[in-house]
C-alpha cells in the first residue's frame, strides 16, 4: 500500500475504500451477532 501511495498510484483510494469496508464490516457483523446472542 506504501509502495503504490509513493508510486502516485490513484488505484489506492479504491483500496482503502475496500479496506475500510470490510473493516467496518466485520464490526458491525461482531456487533450484531454479539447482540443476538446476548438477547
């Protein structure tokens, strides 16, 4: 990712949007079924 932002590499915004989604992803899916079982 470091190597590609140096490059000037305009694919690195498509990638941290992806990296960012996914995380976001996984949080709020834990939260969930964190929620739905701690019913």
């Amino acid at each position: 990712v470091y190597s590609k932002w140096n490059s000037g590499d305009q694919d690195i915004n498509k990638e941290l949007m992806g990296w960012g989604g996914s995380c976001v992803f996984l949080v709020v899916s834990a939260l969930v079924i964190k929620a739905f079982f701690g019913l």
